[in-house]
C-alpha cells in the first residue's frame, strides 16, 4: 500500500483533466514562427497543460504540477480583474498578438494587451497573462524561457536520477520493499497454518487483503514511479480525500480485525492469536508506511535536491 497513494493519485488527476480547465489562455502571433500559436490550461488542482505550435511543425505538448501556494497566488489575481472593464476593449490591429484568457466562466478577448497597457487599463492582466507564461516555462513573449546561470547548475545536477524510483531505491524508502516481500513470505504461510488450526475468517480476512492490497498496489505504481519525472522545486500533491478516505479504511481494518480476534481469545486459542497478532501489526506497518508515501517521498524530493546544490 505503499504506492497505493500514487494510484490515488493518477486517478484524481486523470479525473481533473478530464474536467474543464479553471484557467485558460489561448495565444496567437501572425508572424512568429516559433510558438506561433500557444495553448495553455490549469486545472482547480494546479494540473498545466501546455501546447505550442510552430509554423510547419507538429503541436509539442507537456505537463506539469504547479505547487498549491503558486495557485491560489494565480487565482487572488485573477478574482482582481475588472472582468467586464477588460472585456470592453476593442483596439485592433493588423499584426501583434490575439489572446483569449478565461477564468471559470468569465472571459475575455484581446488584441495585443502587451500595447499600451497602461492607457488602456491592462496593466493588470497583462501580468496575469506574463504569469501564466512563466508558471509554464515561458517569458512574456510566449517565447521558451532562457534559463539563468543558477537554473542551468539546478538542471545539471538533477541529471542524475530525477525520477521517483531513483528516489524510491534509496536505503530510506526503497528499503520498506526488500522488507515487505521478505514479510509476505514468511506471513502467509503463517496466517495458513493459524486457519488450519482455528478458521477465523475475519482475521484471516483483514490481515491478507492489506497484504494483498500493498503487493498488487506496488507492482501496479512500479511502471509510475519508473517513468514520472519531477522537475526541481515541483512536489507530489495528493487529493484532500486520500488521507481520511485511506486512514478511515484502515481504521475499519484493524476494528474488523480485532472483533476477530476477540472471538478468538474467547474460545482459548491463545496461541494463534498470538501469531495473527504479530502479522497483522506488521502488515498495518506497511499499511501507514504506504499511507505516508507523498510526504516521504517529498521529503526524498528535497533532500536530494538539497544534496545536488552542495
């Protein structure tokens, strides 16, 4: 269950792009060739989408997470534009730049908002706008962002194992799977032999479908964790239910399991209860060292970033 949390998470955020975007801007040159058409989207949860057309190329699209302090800057500034003033504007020209930003439901489309800002009151969605751009890895212009000398040392020293499996193989975490596959081996067998003797379905139950459910969980995330890169300063975010939905289950676990045991004791079979004991609270050790998942690897995150710099 310990990569249970990065299941969870695939799935809320492939249900969130499934949604429609929170944010939304839509960017067009005539004449530049380069990103000539640019098309950016965030999600409620922080979820950017970007795709950038070239003239004669084929779209290039990616994706990033924006940090949660990072998003509701976004939203307090754009909760601050004069919707209805900005939508007002109706300079044009021939040449310049066409863009579209919509906000929930309110939007607004303008010509080249980078002319004459001040005089035509968009000096605020303008930075809005070079915000946007820059949360995506672009400068005001729509344009790639050129890294600075610091960015350049950060990408540099990130080279080297940047996924989360090369954080996931360090002894603090990657250790937890050499533990928990040497823990099955010897707890099923062991939770087969206490059936045999004293049929309790409730614990036999409990304890074999965590294991069950941490074992699948971790061959299943392997593929995620082998294959997700995470920029630096970027962070896994989890769904506001993941913790009381996963500790709620495990509470309901361990209540099951010890109404279980507790008919157990009754009919004196001390012995196996003993045993059943021992494996279940080792496989609800697993059960919250899975649960903790994006703290600790977070955590992982920004040490070995820390580590990178010195």
């Amino acid at each position: 269950m310990r990569l249970v949390a990065a299941i969870c998470f695939l799935i809320a955020a492939t249900s969130a792009r499934a949604a429609e975007p929170l944010v939304s801007l839509d960017y067009s040159n005539a004449l530049r060739i380069p990103n000539r058409h640019i098309q950016i989207s965030i999600g409620s949860n922080g979820a950017l989408a970007v795709a950038t057309t070239s003239r004669g190329k084929e779209k290039v699209s990616r994706q990033m997470q924006l940090p949660p302090v990072a998003m509701q800057d976004l939203k307090k500034e754009l909760e601050g534009v004069d919707w209805k003033k900005v939508s007002s504007d109706k300079v044009k020209g021939l040449d310049g730049t066409s863009v579209q930003l919509s906000y929930g439901k309110v939007s607004a489309s303008l010509w080249s908002p980078d002319y004459d800002s001040k005089e035509r009151g968009l000096s605020h969605i303008q930075k809005i706008i070079e915000r946007i751009f820059n949360l995506s890895g672009l400068d005001r212009t729509g344009m790639p962002m050129i890294p600075t000398q610091n960015q350049v040392r950060l990408d540099e020293s990130t080279m080297e194992g940047t996924t989360l499996w090369d954080l996931l193989i360090r002894p603090t975490i990657g250790l937890h799977f050499a533990r928990f596959a040497l823990f099955i081996l010897i707890a099923l067998p062991i939770e087969i032999f206490c059936d045999l003797r004293s049929r309790c379905f409730a614990c036999s139950f409990t304890t074999i479908c965590l294991q069950l459910l941490i074992g699948v969980s971790a061959t299943i995330a392997s593929y995620y964790f082998y294959t997700t890169f995470y920029p630096p300063g970027e962070r896994m975010h989890s769904p506001a239910w993941y913790y009381p939905m996963t500790i709620t289950a495990l509470l309901l676990a361990i209540g099951t399991f010890s109404i279980g045991i507790w008919s157990e004791l009754r009919r004196g079979q001390r012995s196996t209860c003993v045993l059943r004991g021992v494996t279940f609270s080792l496989t609800v050790f697993f059960a919250i060292t899975a649960i903790m998942t994006p703290f600790e690897l977070n955590r992982a995150i920004e040490k070995w970033e820390t580590e990178k710099q010195n």
